[in-house]
C-alpha cells in the first residue's frame, strides 16, 4: 500500500510504498476513502521537521530536556544514537480519516464488513491506504452523514471538546479567536448549540467564511477595528461581555490572554485550544475572576494507552462524553445535517497527489481551509514488500530476521548486526509498514513485513531476533524455536510462570534449543575487567543499587496489565549479572517495596555458598543520579563499580581502579550470538541460567506482593532435568 512519510530530519515528505498493516485483536482494519488534513497541527509538524537541528531544538525545548537526562543516565553516545535514530525514522502524518472496514479483530464487536467507519489518532488514522484501529478510536457513520466530510471527525471532536470544557448553552455568547479549521468548526458547532458567535483572525477571507456559516460579527485581529468590533459585542451582550472566550490559534502572542479578558464579563471563561503563550495579568483576572481552562484534543481517553490502544472505556455514568463518544456525536450531528462541513471542503486531492499539495499547502498557495485526500476504490491488501532478492546462503555467514525495531533495536541492536559482515539482514516485522519501511532504507533488510507468518516459515532464515514489547516475547519465542529458528529475544523472556514454561516444553517437543536473552550486561568491558582483577575469598556480599527513576505517563513500560510489571521487564538485567559474577543462580529469593509503587523494591538472593546479593530498584529520586552501581565485598577485598563507566578495586592492602566509555555490552552480546549460530557454538547464555534468572524475576514480584521467602530450589532442579544440557558460560 501507500503511505505518506516524513522524515523529521531532513523534512523530506515522500508517497512510498510499505507493507499494509495486519488486523490485529481490539481493532478493525479499515481501507481509507478519505483523509482530512489538518492545516494547524499537520502544517507545523511538516515545517518543524524541515527546519535545523538547533530549529528543532528551539521548537521542542521539552524533548531537549528529555535528552539532557537521558546523557547523565545513559551517556553521551548511547543517547546520540538513540536521538538520531528517532529523527532518522520515517514518521506519519494525518490523524483523522474515514473509510471502509475490510477486517475485523478478535474480540471486537459492533462492526462489521463493509461498514462506513471514521477514525481518529496520529498512530492510527493516518494518510495511508490501509489503517489498523483500535475499536476506541473508530465510529461508524450513519448513512446521512457525507464520507468526505466524515473525515473531519476527529478534528471536530477537537472543537466539540472544547465546548464541553466551557460548559457553554443556549443563549450565551462566544467569542472565537483564530478562524482556522478548527475556529470554523467550532462556529459551526456552537452555531448549532444556540450559542451567539463573534470571532477573530488575522484574514478577512476566514472572518467571511465565519460570518457565512452563522457568526453575528468577525473582526481582523487589528486596533484599527477593535473600537467596531467592540461595540457589536456590547450590543449583542448589553454591555456585559462575551461569556467564553475559545483560542484556536496558536500564537506566541503576549498580549492574547489580555486582549481576551477585555472581552469577557465577570466571572467569564478562556478555554485554551490552541498551542499559544498565555501571559495572564494579574489584575485583569483577578479584577473579573475570570476561569482558565484547557481543552485536550478530543476528549477523555486522549494520551491513555489503556483506553486508546487496549480499548478499555470509561463507564457513561463516570465519564459521559469521551473522545469515541465526542466522535460518535459528530456524525450524528452530520447524519442530522445540523452539522455541516461542505463549505470548508476546499480541495479534494487525489492521494497520489498528496506530497505536491502538501508543498502547496506549506506556501499558502490552496483555496480554503479544508483539504481531503481521496483515495482509490480498490488497492491491493499486500502484508509484505520485497525491496531485493535474498542471497544464496553462505557458510558461516547468519541469515536473520528481526521482529520489531523500535527505538532501542534501531539504536541499539540493528546497527551493531548491520555493522557485522557475517550477518544478512533477510527481513523485518513490524505492526506498522510505515516501521518497516524505515528499517529497511537504514539498515537495508530485503524484505518488509507486518506478518510473522512468512518469517517464521521462510527457509531462507537461520535466526530469529525478537525486540517487541514484553507480552509477546514468550509467544514468539514458542513460535520461533518450534520453526527451528535460533532465537534471541529482548528481555524479559516471560512475564509469568506459565509462559516460561510453555517456553521450556517448546525446547523439550522441538529439540531446539538455541535460546538467548538479551542480558547484555555482563558482556560489558569494563565488568569483565573487574571481574578479571578482583577475586576476594570465600562466600560474596553483593550490593545493586538501580536508579530508574519515574516513568513518562505515555511510557507503554507502565502498562502493567498488559506488559507486566516495570520490574518484570527489567530486573532480569541485575539478576543475571549477579548471577554471572558468582557463577550460580539464587536458590532464596525475599523482596519489599514501598506502599503502592510495587515497583520500588528492595530484592534478597541467596546462594548455596553463602553469598548474599542485595538490588534496590529504585524509581524515584533524583534523574542526575548515575542509573547502576554495584559493591562487592569479600573476605580479602572490595570493588566499587560505577555506572560501567569506572571502577575501584581495594584488594590484600593494594588500590587500583579503572575507567572506559560507558559500555553496557551489547556489541559483545550480539557478536557472541552471531558467532554461536554461525558456528554451531554453544549459546553465550546458558539455557538453565536464562530459566533460572527468569524464575528469580518472577520470584521477586510473588515476595514483594506477599511477603514470602521463595525457596527456588526445587524449581532450579527441576528445571535441569528437564533441559537438556547446554555448555555455556554461566
């Protein structure tokens, strides 16, 4: 299919072919008839990503810092290469869409095929052939409603939100500043509610068209007409003032907010839409005690993952009117024709025209506000592009494919396999094709997919490196290796005991196994070195101190119910470097955490020698903390080490201490991963310490819920009798 794609880095917009997206559970997949732009929100992410890196900087002071965070965390190189590949990638753009269902997941309902549907959401509704969405953010249309208007759902939903904000009814007045898409939509709307309309833009052609659909007066934002303009507003309101004032532009004007208050009577309401700078004055808010509020997009359910991808709604009766529901009564009020939208359609442009109209568009040479895209009636359902013939296979060489490559597998992990001459790059899955396509320009796979199925299946793969998020390792895993795949999958391996096991009965029904986890921390050169140099007698005290720090609301690591616990995913990092430097796994596992944050825990392991390890994992305190430190002690000497950036060394009355680039070990890792399948060598990892690290993870989380010692035991021994035995370096 075909797609629109921006590459935030150099600005570069292109119409290029990506596979289309498969139907996944909780979602319709839905063929697209038209695609509104948005000429705000797209507009400026069309011109951020042509501008500088210091322009971007400049435009985005927040992901700057985000970024100075991550560099005292995770160092200057690693967050380079993590910031470039996200600017490097091909983004999407659109957000707002209607279009036919041709699919429908599993375990979705009220849908059915062939339905007329509108979409919302800048994952999911974008300008493409083909988009997945979730049942949240998708509505079917009533047969009144207009499919090329329809597309303008989701961005009315944006003015309809607003409305809701500023609780405005019948008979009251609203002043409307900026005449955009959204001002001329929401004149329509509050047009529609009885609410008398004033409005204000910069260009007489949009006060025009305001007046045209309803608005009592508009007024070009400009002191030659405020005197006229204020005086209309008196005589509508007898001298009191508008009741609300919207601001739908986005300005960093300061005098907005004051220039608002003046309109407004005692006690009045800004509702804020647009992404302006709001210099409120004191006295002037104070003297009206007017009300402040913000409108955030398209209601409740914006930004939360559990509503917008895992389709979990708000009950009616606690939240009445969210996003689906705002969406759902902008069609109705379409269907109705109280709502209309016909005026605004300025262009409709064939979609193959899409990147000329956009440079149109970027140079204000299009007549009208709204632009839809339209697209063909009938397009090809593909779910994998192939960009180049594979290559016959060689000795000793490692034909791979990858599923999934997110921000870390393109910063992280692809770069080291591109890098490696004994590796062919065969094909890469991903649940987008705009993903895809992005892997396959950087590190040049031949094929793109959104399918596992042909990975799985293809003879022309010798190994499998999963790097999805954490609910489908175990899944995957199971799949690769019964296809007789050699598997390295991401941490964790599995979020619970029953997948683990399910895991581990696949290597006992398949003979397979060629299993590696990406426990990339003991590879670390700085952590061998230590290891290397500093040998203390007897049973080990062990100190692991994590600083994770707080989670980003948006982050998909703190969707527990599905992805498992923050410490689930990770803490089988810590766990395994212990492990490793003690050459054994734990047999006693007890943990605590704080209150309500199951996360921020302290975990005991014990060991059949006598050594203790103790890891704090902390997602609290201060981000400026260096994230990992270990101390290590014995009967004859003491190490410190420090974020794999230094270490000191106290041994029988002598000091000594080194220091290198904070290295945390993947190149290592996948090298001994590649050099493992390529030669038929041992796996890096154990297979019994990958099971046991696992089953210590998941130990961990039963003690902190309950208090418990874990004995593991049992399960350690019944683990290796039941795997075969894999020479490997614990």
């Amino acid at each position: 299919m075909k797609q629109i794609a921006q590459n935030y880095r150099t600005g570069e917009l292109k119409l290029i072919d990506v596979p289309a997206p498969r139907c996944r559970p909780g979602g319709v997949l839905v063929r697209t008839a038209f695609s509104a732009v948005s000429t705000g929100t797209e507009m400026m992410k069309f011109s951020e990503g042509r501008m500088s890196l210091l322009g971007k900087a400049r435009a985005r002071p927040d992901q700057v810092a985000k970024v100075a965070r991550a560099a005292r965390q995770q160092g200057l190189l690693a967050t380079y290469q993590k910031v470039m590949n996200r600017l490097d990638s091909l983004t999407p753009l659109g957000y707002s869409t209607s279009g036919i269902v041709v699919e429908i997941g599993e375990g979705v309902s009220g849908f059915s095929v062939g339905q007329r549907v509108c979409c919302g959401g800048n994952q999911f509704a974008t300008h493409a052939e083909y988009n997945w969405v979730p049942v949240n953010l998708c509505v079917p249309v009533p047969d009144g409603a207009p499919l090329d208007q329809a597309a303008f759902t989701t961005i009315a939903a944006i003015a309809l939100q607003a409305m809701r904000q500023a609780e405005i009814g019948l008979g009251e007045t609203a002043c409307v500043i900026g005449l955009g898409l959204i001002g001329q939509i929401m004149v329509r709307l509050l047009r529609s509610a009885g609410v008398v309309v004033v409005g204000i833009d910069r260009i007489a052609q949009r006060c025009q068209e305001a007046e045209a659909a309803g608005a009592a007066a508009c007024a070009i934002a400009s002191d030659d007409a405020a005197q006229a303009f204020r005086a209309r507003i008196d005589h509508l309101t007898s001298g009191h003032g508008v009741d609300c004032v919207f601001i739908t532009a986005g300005s960093d004007d300061l005098e907005l907010a004051s220039r608002s208050a003046a309109l407004l009577r005692d006690r009045g309401r800004i509702v804020d839409i647009g992404k302006c700078t709001l210099n409120l004055p004191w006295n002037e808010f104070y003297d009206k005690e007017l009300d402040v509020r913000f409108s955030r997009s398209y209601g409740p359910g914006r930004y939360d993952p559990l509503y917008e991808e895992a389709g979990i709604d708000y009950p009616i009766g606690q939240v009445r009117w969210t996003e689906k529901r705002n969406m759902e009564a902008v069609v109705a009020l379409l269907a109705d024709g109280r709502l209309d939208l016909s005026s605004l359609l300025g262009e409709i442009v064939p979609f193959e025209k899409a990147v000329s109209a956009f440079e149109r568009l970027s140079k204000g040479e299009t007549a009208g506000l709204g632009m839809v895209f339209a697209y063909p009636a009938e397009v090809p359902l593909k779910r994998q592009v192939s960009y180049r013939p594979v290559a016959a296979p060689r000795s000793g060489r490692v034909r791979l494919g990858m599923i999934g490559a997110g921000n870390y597998a393109s910063s992280m992990l692809l770069p080291q396999l591109k890098a490696d001459p004994r590796v062919d790059l065969v094909e890469v899955v991903t649940n987008t094709g705009l993903s895809g396509a992005t892997a396959v320009r950087k590190f040049g796979f031949a094929r793109a997919s959104t399918s596992t199925a042909s990975l799985l299946e293809g003879e022309d793969i010798d190994a499998v490196v999963i790097a999805t998020r954490h609910s489908s390792h175990a899944d995957l895993v199971v799949e690769a290796l019964r296809a007789g795949k050699a598997v390295f999958v991401e941490k964790p391996l599995a979020l619970d005991v029953s997948s683990l096991e399910r895991v581990q009965q696949a290597i006992r029904e398949s003979g397979n196994d060629r299993l590696m986890v990406g426990f990339n921390r003991r590879f670390s050169p700085l952590l061998q070195a230590l290891k290397t140099s500093f040998a203390p007698a007897g049973p080990q005290m062990l100190q692991y101190r994590v600083v994770a720090g707080p989670l980003e609301k948006t982050s998909w690591y703190g969707q527990s119910e599905t992805e498992g616990s923050r410490f689930a995913g990770e803490g089988g990092h810590f766990i395994d470097v212990v492990s490793w430097w003690l050459a054994a796994d734990p047999v006693r596992v007890s943990a605590a955490a704080t209150g309500k944050d199951v996360d921020n825990l302290v975990a005991t392991f014990s060991f059949a020698d006598g050594s203790v390890a103790t890891l704090s994992y902390l997602t609290g305190g201060d981000p400026r903390v260096p994230k990992e430190a270990i101390e290590i002690s014995g009967a004859n000497g003491f190490a410190a080490f420090d974020n794999f950036s230094r270490f000191d060394c106290w041994q029988a009355g002598k000091h000594s201490s080194s220091k290198g680039r904070l290295d945390k070990g993947q190149r290592a890792m996948l090298d001994g991963f590649v050099g493992a399948v390529a030669t038929g060598a041992p796996m890096p990892i154990a297979l019994e310490s990958l099971i046991a690290t696992t089953r210590a993870t998941l130990a961990v989380q039963e003690s902190s819920a309950g208090g418990a010692v874990i004995d593991l035991r049992a399960a350690l021994a019944r683990d290796e009798g039941g795997m075969r035995s894999t020479s490997g370096a614990r």
